[in-house]
C-alpha cells in the first residue's frame, strides 16, 4: 500500500488523499486518520512520511511502521533521482515552466478533497459544523502568522471542548 501511494504521490501532501482512500475503512476508522494528520503536522519533520508510519503502526505495530518507512521512502528516491537527471537534460526547454506552473492547482485540488470528506459525513449528509468552525479559526490564525504548531495545539483543545 505505501509504495502504491509513494509511486503515485511521490510523498508530500498529494499523498495524504490516497493514503486516506487506502487507509480509512480498512485499516483504520476516520477519526484515527484525522488524529494521526493532525499528529504528524504537529511533530517536526516530514509530515508525510510520519503520517504513513502512524498508518503503518495501526495495520501492523513495530514491523508495520517499518514496512510504511522504506514504502514511503524508497519510491521518492529513486523517482527524484530519475526525475533530477531528466530536469538537467530539459532545465532550458519553455515548455517546462508552464508544465510546472500546472501541477500547484491539481495538488491544492486533492488537498480540498481530503478536506471535503473530513467535513461532509455521508451517513448523515450534513457538514460537521464544529470541525468547519475548527478549520476556520485555524485559516484565521495562520492568516496572521501564528506558527502552525501553536494554530495544531489550539485546534487540538478547541475539539476537546467541542467534541466532549
């Protein structure tokens, strides 16, 4: 599953939508999937790469999180390093420019589907209020510039109370 994901993502926040897809039902439920992103936002480092060893950890304790590092890992590598080597054969062809300026808005797309179904539940066909009144005072925050830990912290006591 996490070469998969790391094969058609290459990492980064475009995988968080497919490791959801893979994840949620079958390995773990929704709520598990929404506290390990917020986890591994909240803890330095790559938050993509700690996100799939939560997932890993959850189908498969110690040996699960370990499978999920050289998923996650390996098919970045080996990608960046093709991709790096072609890059220096095309860095001066025009096409490159709008090719790259094309990939920003499909990745900033499955990041809002990500969000969509965190906020929408199917079951009850209603958008979940609380967790929208969250995510706003969350954009508010960053939209002045709080550290992003502290904007996670904050989000995380806000649905203590809200959620109770």
């Amino acid at each position: 599953m996490f070469i998969k994901v790391n094969i058609l993502t290459t990492s980064g926040p475009a995988s968080v939508g497919l490791l959801y897809k893979e994840a949620v039902g079958k390995i773990m439920t929704e709520a598990q999937f929404v506290e390990a992103v917020g986890f591994s936002n909240f803890l330095p480092g790559s938050e993509a790469l700690k996100l799939a060893m939560f997932v890993g950890f959850a189908a498969g304790g110690f040996p699960g999180t370990i499978a999920a590092l050289l998923g996650s890992v390996l098919p970045p590598t080996l990608i960046m390093l093709a991709v790096a080597a072609l890059l220096e054969k095309l860095q001066g062809e025009a096409w490159m420019q709008g090719f790259m300026m094309g990939l920003g808005p499909a990745v900033a797309m499955l990041i809002v589907v990500v969000a969509w179904n965190i906020f929408y539940s199917e079951n009850t066909k209603t958008i979940k209020r609380r967790a929208l009144l969250i995510a706003a005072l969350s954009a508010l925050a960053l939209w002045f510039d709080l550290p992003s830990p502290l904007v996670l912290l904050g989000a995380g006591i806000l649905g203590v109370v809200l959620f109770r």
